[in-house]
C-alpha cells in the first residue's frame, strides 16, 4: 500500500500555454484547481515487472514459525527434515484494493517577464479495502503419519500426538495473530484524510525564440504530507516526511499553429530523514513486533516527460503526453544492520505513463482580443502501463486554470 501515492503526485505545471518554456508576464497571476478519481487499484507491477495482485499471498510454514521469537528455531531442531520442510499451517491471500480522490490547487505569479514564483498542494481522501482468505489448509496430518511411520520411537510418537492436536489457523485466527503478537490494528477497511506534501519554486525562462525556448525551475518539496502509521498495515500516506529539493529544465519547439512538441526532465534530491520503523526479521518476513528508529535515505527520482500538442483550432487542443519515473534505491542506517539491508533490498522503482489531454481555452481569444477571460480546462486520462515496484493506476483528471 505505500507504494501507492507515487502515482498521485499533484505535480501539474503552471504554465498558462502549451508552450513548456514560457513563464507568466510580470505582474500576472495564474490560479490552478484540479480533481483526480483514479480506478479501483487492485494490482500492481513488481520485482520483475510483472503484475501481480495488489494484497499478495502468503504461506505459514515451519520456518515461518521458526521467525517468531515465540518458537525461537526450536521447530528446526526438533523435526525431522522431511516434516520441517512440508510442515504448513496453510496459506492465504490478502484481497486489497485502494481507490483516491485528490483535490489540488496551485497558485503562480509573475515576478517579472522571465521569472515566476508558483506553489501547489493536494488534499488526499483515500479508501482500502483488505480481507484475508484462506486457500490451503494445514499439513498436520500428513506430517503426523509421517511421524508415526518412521522408527524414531517415543519422541516421534509424541511430536505426532502433538501436531494432530494443533489449533487450526483460520483467517480470523491469523488476524488475532497478527493483532495480538505483533501489535498491528485488525486488518480491513481504511478510510483516510489528508494533505500531502506542498511543491513550491521559480520557474525561470532561460531561452525564448518564438518557435524554440528552455526554462528551467529549481524548487522545494516540503513535508506537509500525512504519513503513513507503521502500525496499520493497509495504511497509505500522503507524503514522504522529508525535505526534497529538485531542478527541472523544460523545452519544445513550435512547428506551426496547430502543432507543437515539449518535454522535461526533473530530478530529485530526496534528503535523509529519521522514523521509527518495525524492525523486520527477515527479507521476505517484515512482520515484527519491535520498533527502532532509522535514518532513511529515500532514493532520488529522475522524471522525464515528453508531450506533442495538436491544436484544431483556438479553442481546443489534443495533447498525448509520455512520462518515465525511476527512483534509485533507498538506504537505511540504524544499530540493526541486518534489518537495514531487508528494508533496503527491491527497493528501487520504475514506471511508464500514458496520457491523453483534451483542452478547452480561451487564452488565445483573449489574446486576440475575442474573450473576457483567459481561462483553460484540461480533460485528462492517465494510465501507467508498465512498471517496477509501482501500482498499476489508472485515473481520470479535469484541470481549471484562470489567469487574472
């Protein structure tokens, strides 16, 4: 579920033309408003770039067990190896999905004819649904005759006796489980309010040739975002809880009136930060009851987009738009090196995006004197098609921009 925000980052820029190097003239003032609803999100893209469901499956096994301090590795040193390795106590699977609606704003002045200042927040309400089911039962049985057939004597026997009286472990036995010995809160549906992180910079036009230009922008990400509980499992925040600080450079070229390229290229500084953190066990076993504090090097993100504008008249405009997100791996630093390396391991992410844009606007009437007001809404749909580590999302977007 933490994974899920970077698809809603509220990043839109304030540009008032579709031209990406040009800037607000002195004095002018933009004021932005956009709404997101994305699609039920029930799967995402993993490891290996494949998809996969969003809660995933697991298996209790003897060496599952052997993780809880409660058994210690006793179950190892107790069982033969042909029962340890087919123990199970079954397995299961976590049927999630999420689904957001974001309200974000923005706000852009020209501090002169070449340089504008502008900021932009989001207002996130998010809502999970979790529920775990069972799809294979135990081998106690199994493991128990298996004992039994083996001439290990009155040990056998007795280990045997003991596994045919094990408690069965349900899915609301694994839920107490996880609540009770690992302090989690019961795992189901969320609901969850809040602010993300607040982006605010200038945006600088280096070049402007009529037909070609480069801008380019250095900024904040400032942590005014909710973070996410470490001890709710299905819990999403809306901010990272850390400084970042990026430049931007942005260019295109005007081929004639009704046709025109642009891209940008960002990256991000993502600076250290400390949490407290539930300190995992294990590589693939990251539930745990204890906490320790971490510093957290979150990895920095290059983010590229590419877009070309095709206008069929004044007033409306298609824009397909390409972007590509890759975010290096994290790094932890804490007295528990080997936890530093479960939390950091597969910890890099990628992501493809595609997106159409259908424009209205009156900016270019009201340049030619043909309009009151200069105003643009934007008709976006967004879906990430291919990925590491990011969900699979796809999500509708209506944009109001007014410069008055």
């Amino acid at each position: 579920m933490k994974k899920i925000l970077a698809a809603l980052t509220f990043a839109a820029s304030l540009s008032a033309s579709a031209q990406v190097w040009k800037t607000l003239p002195k004095g002018v003032r933009i004021l932005g408003y956009r709404n997101v609803v994305t699609s039920k999100v029930n799967s995402n893209f993993n490891q290996f770039r494949s998809e996969s469901t969003l809660g995933g499956q697991f298996k209790v096994d003897a060496a599952t067990l052997d993780q809880i301090p409660a058994f210690g590795g006793t179950l190892q040193a107790s069982l033969p190896a042909e029962v340890y390795k087919d123990l199970s106590v079954g397995e299961y699977k976590v049927d999630a999905s999420a689904q957001f609606n974001v309200h974000g704003t923005g706000f852009g002045y020209g501090l002169s004819d070449k340089v504008m200042f502008y900021g932009e927040i989001a207002y996130y309400t998010a809502q999970v649904q979790a529920d775990i089911k069972r799809t294979k039962g135990n081998t106690y049985e199994a493991a128990a005759d298996y004992l039994e057939q083996q001439n290990g004597g009155v040990l056998d026997a007795t280990i045997a006796a003991n596994l045919r009286t094990m408690v069965d472990a349900d899915e609301k036995s694994v839920q107490s489980f996880i609540t009770n010995n690992y302090g989690y809160k019961p795992i189901g549906n969320w609901y969850g309010t809040g602010y993300g992180d607040m982006e605010t910079g200038l945006m600088a036009k280096v070049v402007d040739r009529g037909v070609w230009g480069l801008m380019f922008y250095p900024g904040v990400i400032l942590p005014t975002g909710r973070q996410d509980d470490p001890n709710i499992l299905q819990d999403v925040g809306f901010g990272d809880g850390q400084f970042d600080l990026f430049s931007e450079f942005a260019t295109g070229y005007v081929f004639n009136d009704y046709f025109n390229i642009g891209t940008t290229l960002r990256y991000t500084y993502q600076a250290p930060t400390t949490k407290e953190l539930r300190i995992p066990s294990s590589r693939d076993y990251t539930l745990s009851s204890e906490k320790g504090e971490f510093n957290i090097k979150y990895g920095d993100k290059v983010n590229w987009m590419v877009n070309s504008t095709f206008s069929f008249s004044d007033w409306l405009s298609f824009t397909p738009v390409y972007r590509f997100m890759y975010q290096m791996p994290s790094q932890f630093n804490s007295e528990y090196a080997a936890a530093d390396e479960y939390l950091a391991y597969n910890s890099d992410k990628m992501e493809h995006q595609v997106q159409l844009t259908t424009t209205l606007s009156s900016i270019q009437p009201f340049l030619k004197k043909k309009f009151l007001l200069p105003a643009q809404i934007n008709f976006n749909v967004v879906q990430t098609v291919a990925g590491k580590n990011v969900p699979k999302v796809g999500r509708f977007e209506v944009e109001f921009r007014m410069m008055f």
